[in-house]
C-alpha cells in the first residue's frame, strides 16, 4: 500500500469518528467509556493493570453476541479513582476504532483473531493505524479541533496547550493538530535510528513536499542518541526540506529552512518531531516557480 492509499485509509477513520461524535452530539473533553456505554447491549468493557502485555484488545464472543473490550491501566497509577490518564482514553479510544469501523468490526464477527494492541502510532499494521487515526479524531474531534489548530503555526508548547484542552495525549494531540493544520508543517516519529512514521498537513503535501522515511538526517542523530541514552529533554534544531522530505521534480524547495523541534517520549520508545516551514517563504518558492 502507498502513502496516499494509506493517508485515505486513516483519513476515512477519522471521519468515521467525527461523525459518531456528531450522532452522539458529545463536546470536548470527550470520554471514550461513555461512548462505550451507549453500546452496552452488545459491548461490555473492564480495566485493569496489564503491564507490558498489551493497552487494549477487542474481541468478539459469538456464544454470548458480544463484544468485550480490555483496556490497560497502568498508566493510570498516582490518579484520584476514576481518572484516566490520556494514554489510557487513548488505548480505549483505539480499541473503540475497532468496533465502529465497519471492516474492522466484520472481521471480528467473522472469527478474525483478535491481537493485543500497543497503541499511539507503535503499530505498521494498516488496520492499527487506521484504529489509531480514529482515536486521534475521537479525542480531537475535527469541529472543534481545527478552529483552535489554526489560531497560529504550530509549536510543541501550543500542542501541549491543545492536547490540555481536549484531555488528548500529548503524542496523538500533535499527530492530529499537524493533520488539521492549515501551515506547513508535519510530525516524524524515529524509532530505532530510523523515521517511523510521518504525519504532513495538507498544505505541505500541496506545495510539493512529501513525508521521506528511512535513515534519519545528520542534525538528528544527536538528539535520537540523547534519547537512548536516557534523556527526557525537549531540544531544538535547524534543518532543510531535503533533510526530511521528497520533493522529487521540485529540487528548488530542497534548501527551504526547516524548524525541528524534539520531544522524547520514552514510554514508546519515540522520538517525535515537530517540523515546521516558514509559509511566506514556501509561497515565494511557489510564485518563483510559476514565473519560471
């Protein structure tokens, strides 16, 4: 599956979720067991501390006609008794992807075997990502997300601002804020030495630019070894278009400047960077290039 198969696949999830908090006619901060709950004749849900095994598993018992949805909660440790933590709404959030995304609930019902998901963007799995899309959405549903994305160009200290107003986590709040955000910017996960995933906004892809997998760019290996060594420290560096993206016949974007900013999340074993593009700049590429 390409990219762009792929970015529709989570895009229709998305909009999955946003419709079911239209039906459901639910405000910020959403809570994803209360959603559970209007499906409670067919869908019964527990938590408990599960700790490495898994965040969270949907299976289907057709003895019983039912749904039972496992969610871990072990992050949830230290919280006043019926708190959750955001990686915890996150999990059963993910878990709820499961059950509302038609292939994905046929399956279940056809005696697919359910796996145990490690959840906020961990997962290659198409059908992980597309549940993982689906929780983004549901937690920062497009309605009321968008307009408060795009008050400003991002930075990590305004997605922590808007991952805090919707009880999001920070990591799928950033994933989801590039995704509604009108400004050039995008969101790489590295894992391993490597990016693992890349998350554009729309307007990047527009101009030209396109997510680049694979080994990590130079001015990156600093902060990845930081990391792995045990650092929590947020930092910030100077990059390019060409350090990032593909820009395949449109080589002259390749020396745009590039803000990066990391921010390691030990718990997933992620280093996550926001990277952002000064838009005037981009436009005067593109005017540059329509002369041409």
């Amino acid at each position: 599956m390409d990219w762009m198969e792929e970015q529709h696949h989570q895009e229709m999830a998305a909009k999955t979720a946003d419709e079911l908090i239209a039906r459901l006619k639910m405000k910020p901060p959403i809570n994803p067991l209360a959603i559970a709950q209007t499906e409670s004749d067919i869908l019964k849900f527990a938590g408990g501390d599960l700790g490495s095994r898994y965040d969270g598993k949907l299976e289907y018992v057709k003895s019983r006609g039912l749904f039972l949805l496992y969610y871990n909660t072990k992050y949830d440790i230290g919280l006043t008794e019926g708190q959750h933590h955001p990686r915890t709404l996150f999990s059963v959030s993910h878990e709820l992807g499961h059950f509302f995304i038609d292939h994905h609930h046929q399956c279940l019902r056809r005696g697919v075997k359910p796996h145990r998901s490690k959840n906020e963007f961990r997962s290659h799995r198409q059908i992980e990502r597309e549940a993982d899309a689906f929780a983004a959405s549901l937690m920062m549903p497009t309605v009321f997300a968008r307009p408060m994305v795009n008050e400003s160009p991002l930075s990590m200290d305004r997605i922590g601002d808007i991952a805090g107003h919707f009880g999001a986590s920070l990591v799928s709040a950033a994933i989801r804020s590039v995704r509604l955000s009108d400004y050039p910017c995008a969101l790489a996960g590295i894992r391993n030495g490597r990016v693992a995933w890349m998350f554009p906004s729309e307007s990047l892809v527009n101009a030209g630019i396109y997510p680049k997998r694979g080994g990590i760019p130079e001015n990156a290996e600093e902060p990845w070894e930081e990391m792995t060594g045990g650092s929590a420290d947020s930092s910030q560096g100077d990059g390019t278009v060409a350090d990032w993206f593909d820009t395949f016949s449109k080589e002259d974007l390749d020396d745009i400047y590039v803000g990066e900013e990391y921010l390691p999340v030990q718990v997933t074993e992620t280093l996550v960077v926001l990277l952002t593009l000064d838009e005037d700049e981009l436009a005067e590429e593109e005017e540059e290039d329509e002369e041409d």
